[in-house]
C-alpha cells in the first residue's frame, strides 16, 4: 500500500470540505463502505465543524480498516454536479467551470461543478455532454483517504484533490456558451430512434432509461450497474440485435463492462439471450 504522511490526507480532506462549504454545503451524509462496497456504517447530516474536528480520526481509521470513506453534501442554494469517471480531454474542458478536480484512482477523474438557477434536467445534460457517468451519485470518497477496491490490491490509490477554486459558480448560460451542456432533445447514449413500428431502423434501447430504473445495488444508494447492463441486453436482443451486436455495444456504453471485460459482457449477454428465449416461449404458448 502507497503511504502518505497522516497530516497530508487530512489536510486534503479539510481542502475537500472546505471547497463543498463555500458553495453553501449545509451538512454531509456519511458513509463507510469496506474493500467489496459493502456498508459499513452511516451518518445523516452531519454540520461541516464536528466533521472537521473528527476528519482526522476517521481518516486514520478508514485507512487502518481497509474502509472507504465518502461523503454526500447536503446543498443549498446551488445544485452540486458531480461528474464522475472523466477522460483527460474532459477535464481539461471542465477546469473553466469547476469548483472541485478529484483524482479517484490512477486516470479517473472527477469534476464538480455548482450551478446557479440551472432548468430541470440540467445535471443529467451536463453528464451526457462530458460523457460522465450517468449513475453518479453526488457522494464522493474524501480526498486523503484510500481507496478501497478489491481490483486495486495491494497497491490502493489515494484519491487527491487535484484543483479547487473555493465559491466558483457557474450559470446555466455560460455553461452552454462553453460547449458543455447537451441540448434538451439530444439524444442519450442508445437512446432509441425508432421510425416505424417494427423497428426497421434497428434502434438501440435507451442505456440511461436502464440506469435510471435499475433498483439500487446492495448496501449502496448508486444504481445496481449489473441490472442496468442485463436489461439493456435483454431489450436490445429482444429487438432484434444479434448477440454478438450486444456484446460490443455494452463494451461501448457500460464502465462496468469496460472494468470487468469480456467474460463479464459475455455472462451478461448470454442470460440475457436466455432470458429473450423464454420470453418468446411464453409469448407463443399464450398466442
């Protein structure tokens, strides 16, 4: 495992802290989770002095426990955008408008971005626009901390605070002038386009829908991925895309996918398949 001084990571998550409450953070949710994910223990709304005092004790234990640390910020008057598992192009477009730069792990990034007054829906624009990941759920690992992944060991990465520029906000306005805002009728990811009735234009099914309606994973308040990815698969072999089809185009949307490869998109694929076939039995069995 890397070692950092202890005063260093505190000193970043104080950094961390201190940039969320000068954009009106009025308290945060607490959240330990260990190397698998699993819940470890919870806190509500808890005010920025008692976690600034305790910060140093919790980081010394998270770190000890092998336990993720991660906080949600309660806002105020902004909304807090948080724009998860950012390429390097995407950050360099995002420094103009972020308050908060994280680094999550080796090449993973994370941008957060407080808007003033921004119209219904402006959140999930900005992460189609950045290509962000569309189940982020502004809770965020506090910098200083480890990292706990199962995939990272034993090398476990500290998450840094890179940037930050205490009170920056950013209008809708100036964030469609800088290009990063997708227009209300774009298309998401695989949203489909369907022409006629019988899908003659072979549409994908909507990726973000998936995500949208997946339950919530276990001991975790972000959307359980897997099912996200078993549904897409099962719509979109349902509407007529070979298997083979699925399997790249899950590549392609997915950063579990992507994370887990080709035996994890192959699995996936193939219940899902399994699941079509029963489908259809059933379907003409009751025709």
């Amino acid at each position: 495992m890397n070692q950092e001084k202890h005063g260093a990571g505190v000193e970043q998550a104080w950094g961390m802290l201190n940039l969320l409450v000068s954009l009106d953070a009025q308290a945060f949710d607490l959240t330990t989770t260990d190397v698998d994910g699993h819940k470890r223990s919870f806190r509500r709304a808890v005010g920025f002095a008692v976690l600034r005092q305790a910060m140093p004790g919790m980081v010394d234990a998270a770190n000890r426990n092998q336990h993720n640390l991660i906080v949600r910020p309660r806002h105020g008057r902004f909304e807090l955008v948080q724009l998860d598992d950012l390429s390097g192009n995407m950050v360099e477009r995002m420094r103009v408008a972020a308050f908060m730069i994280l680094a999550t792990s080796p090449g993973n990034h994370q941008a957060w971005v407080a808007v003033a007054e921004g119209t219904p829906g402006l959140a999930r624009r900005l992460r189609q626009a950045s290509g962000a990941d569309p189940s982020a759920s502004g809770a965020a690992r506090v910098a200083g901390s480890f990292n706990f992944k199962r995939k990272y060991a034993p090398e476990f990465p500290i998450v840094r605070l890179l940037e930050g520029t205490a009170h920056r906000s950013v209008s809708e306005t100036e964030l469609q002038a800088l290009g990063l805002v997708a227009a209300p009728g774009a298309m998401a990811v695989g949203r489909p386009t369907r022409v006629t009735s019988n899908r003659s234009a072979m549409a994908w099914p909507s990726y973000e829908r998936c995500l949208q309606n997946a339950p919530r994973a276990r001991d975790s308040d972000r959307a359980d991925i897997s099912r996200a990815d078993f549904t897409f698969c099962l719509l979109a072999i349902d509407w007529g895309w070979s298997m083979a089809a699925t399997h790249q185009r899950l590549l392609e949307i997915s950063s579990k996918a992507r994370e887990n490869g080709v035996a994890y998109v192959r699995l996936t694929v193939e219940r899902a398949a399994a699941a079509a076939a029963r489908r259809n039995t059933t379907r003409i069995h009751l025709l």
